[in-house]
C-alpha cells in the first residue's frame, strides 16, 4: 500500500526535478549578453562527413564575460566549425587566427532584449504546464489506488495536498529559473 504511494511521489519529485533541469539547460543556450559555452551546445559541424556536436569537436572556454573561444581538437575542423556558428541563428561572428576561434559576444539590442524576455516568458510557462500535467497524472494515479481499495479516501486527500506542494515547490523553481534569466538579459 504505502509502496504504490512512494512509487507515485519518486516518479512525480523526478519528473518536476527534471521539468525545472530542462528549463535551466534551455534558458542558458539563450543568449543574454554574457557569453556562456551552453550558447554553442545546439550547433554542429560536420567532421568528415557526420554532423557532430561543437562539444565533440573542439575545447569550448569562457575565459572573459564576453569572449567564446573555441580551440578544436583537430586543426583541420576549424574552417567547418567557423562556418557552423555563423550558420546558426545566434549571430555570432567568429575570428579565425588559424588555432582557435574567439567569438565576441555583441551587447543586445533593447527590441532584442524584449524578444528574448518574450521567449524566457513562453518557455516557463511551456514548463509550468508540463508540471501541472506531472500533477494530474500523480493525483490520477493516486485515485486509482483510492478506488482499488489501496488507500482510504482520507489518505487520497492527504496525498494529494502533498503532490499539490511538490508542484507548487517545482513551479516555484521555474519561476526562480525565468526570473533570474529575465534579469540577466535586461542587464545592460
């Protein structure tokens, strides 16, 4: 009996852990005016003929606030590196010396500024739906096992004011993520 209740608060702590982990690893490939190697994690090159990730291919430092610089492992990637990131849509602008690329990060715009806090905005509230649907299906699950007898409908009650603080917490956590990335990106 109370098995089935921990199984179902393992998996909903695991799920909203990992909602609030997503949104952190999203929110630092937005780029906010501080270079970050996160900015570069989606971006691949092709090496030899196979798209591979910028992580596989080179050594990715953030030496200064406003500096990337990327030293690739092999020497003859460097070109198809340099050629990826100006593909991408971070507008970004490589400099090739010939072993590394540096790659200043440029002040924003204010328009850009606000777009970025649109996008910030839209993805925690992507993420604090995913939470509420983690809740559902925890409470759904909890309901099943009141109405299989396993727990009294007192206990039901019980449980799910506790799922209902664990989403509260988690959404709590997304909230904090937004909030920090909105204030870094208004940063001048």
């Amino acid at each position: 009996m109370a098995g089935n209740v921990d199984k179902v608060f393992q998996e909903l702590e695991g799920k909203v852990k990992k909602a609030a982990e997503d949104l952190q690893r999203q929110m630092g490939k937005i780029r906010s005016g501080r270079a970050s190697a996160n900015l570069l994690d989606d971006i691949k090159a092709d090496s030899y003929g196979v798209l591979t990730p910028l992580r596989g291919m080179a050594t990715i430092n953030v030496p200064e606030p406003r500096l990337i610089i990327v030293q690739p492992f092999d020497p003859n990637s460097l070109k198809a590196i340099e050629k990826a990131i100006q593909g991408s849509d971070l507008g970004l602008h490589p400099q090739n010396d010939g072993k590394v690329l540096r790659i200043n990060i440029p002040d924003l715009t204010e328009e850009r500024r606000k777009e970025l806090v649109k996008v910030v905005s839209r993805m925690a509230e992507e993420h604090r739906v995913a939470i509420r649907q983690i809740r559902k299906d925890a409470n759904a699950r909890l309901k099943e096992l009141e109405k299989n007898k396993e727990i009294p409908e007192d206990e039901l009650h019980r449980q799910e004011k506790k799922v209902q603080e664990k989403v509260d917490a988690g959404i709590k956590k997304v909230d904090e993520i937004a909030k920090a990335k909105e204030k870094e990106i208004l940063a001048v």
